[in-house]
C-alpha cells in the first residue's frame, strides 16, 4: 500500500514535491543515525540505531547506542496517515542537506500511557533525516496547527 | 533571565551572532524579528514546551518497551482500509 506525502518547502522558497514510499529501507536495514542536536528537551539523544521486533511491526524502536541509552517507539512513517503534509522550513532543509523531497525519511515518535495502554503519534514535530547522510534532527513543522502532537492511536476511535 | 525594555525598533544582539528587533507594536502584540544562525532553532515557546512534553512522556524505561498489542493491531486494521 502505496501512499503520498508531500513535502512542502517555506513559502520563501517553494519546494513542493510529492513522495511516494513503500516501506523505507532506512527503518529495517539497522542503519545507525545521528541526530547531531538531540531531539527538543533531549540534546544528548544523539547516536541512534531503529530496531524492531517482528510481532511487533509497524512499529519500531528508535534507542541510543550505549547500554542504558534512551529508547522511543517510532512507526514505519509512511502509509498510515493520508493527507500527512509537512512543511519544512527552508533553513531546516538546509541544515540537513536535504535537496529534494525524495531525501527525506520522517519518523514519529509514540508516547504509551503506561496505566491505560493509549498511546499518541506526534504528528507535528517528526524526526526528519537524509537519507543520504543518515542525519536528522527534531522538526517542528510549519504547519504545525494542522497536526497534533498527541494524536490518537487508539484502535476504537475513528480518525477523520 | 534577562529583562529589559526597547521601543519599536530597537533590538538585542545575542552572543554577536542572533538579533532580535521589535518590529511592531499592536495593542497587546508585539512581532519580532529574529536574525540568526540557520543551526540555531527559533519556536514559540508554548510549541517548544508541548512537544518537549511530549518527547518526555514517550521515553521509555529500559524494560518497559513492549508496544501494546492492541495498539499494533488496530493499526494493522487501519492499514488495511
């Protein structure tokens, strides 16, 4: 199942592209990533490897490299939320090196309450990295009063 | 934290690098601009508490990283649609 995502540059300089992803290779093939200025209330979250457990697909683990490193739930980003466009500002492209919207690899962290099993994606501050270079770091997307940080996972509720 | 006054158009320089102008006065808003670094991440602050929020309720203890099973089902059914 094939969906779009578009990406979608700061209206200074407009980068509209869209993407179509399967599965992403980044997430299974156990690359390890950097994020050179941590994750927003996190700056030392910096070399991270995604590791998965079969049962327990589409989501992933997204865990710092050293024995008591921090570790988030993320999914596999794309197929799951239709009409996802995130615009990224110009200046977070660039510190990236991202070029193109083929580039891109997004991931959402899931937060679980551990007392009622309900969990949330943060839809609106995706972790963005380049493909290329394996880099990324925390986005706060443009269009961020579109998309919540604490949406709903919840299989009873139907999403509009 | 450092507390001080400028009329419109004044601004602060920060660590010679980062600039911030205020470059209106509307009734009870003020509009800044900032000029700075593009390593240097700039959010408004209720934004930036929410999603460090967030970021902190996800963290997961060691030994606490089993993903619900219902949550990996009701997904797996939402693909399927």
């Amino acid at each position: 199942m094939v969906l779009e995502t578009n990406i979608i540059e700061d209206s200074e300089s407009t980068m509209t592209q869209s993407i179509k992803e399967p599965t992403n290779q980044l997430s299974r093939d156990g690359s390890r990533l950097t994020l050179p200025n941590g994750i927003v209330g996190f700056p030392e979250f910096k070399h991270v490897e995604v590791v998965y457990k079969e049962d327990e697909l589409p989501f992933m683990h997204l865990r710092e490299i050293n024995e008591d490193g921090l570790e988030f739930i993320v999914p596999e980003p794309y197929g799951h939320f239709p009409g996802y466009d995130v615009e990224i500002s110009k200046e977070d492209l660039e510190q990236l090196g991202i070029e193109k919207a083929e580039d891109v690899h997004l991931m959402n962290i899931v937060a679980v309450d551990p007392n009622t099993g309900n969990a949330t994606i943060n839809l609106a501050a995706p972790l963005v990295f380049n493909k290329n270079t394996l880099e990324g770091k925390q986005v706060i997307i443009k269009n961020v009063q579109h998309f919540s940080a604490t949406h709903s996972l919840n299989a009873e509720e139907e999403k509009e | 934290m450092l507390v001080l006054s400028r009329k419109a158009q004044e601004g602060v320089i920060i660590n010679d690098n980062i600039e911030i102008k205020i470059a209106q006065i509307d009734g009870d808003t003020v509009k800044l601009a900032i000029k700075a670094p593009k390593e240097v991440s700039i959010h408004r602050k209720e934004v930036y508490e929410s999603v460090k929020k967030g970021n902190e309720a996800a963290f997961k203890d060691k030994g606490e990283t089993k993903v619900p099973f219902a949550l990996v089902e009701g997904l797996k059914k939402k693909q399927v649609r």
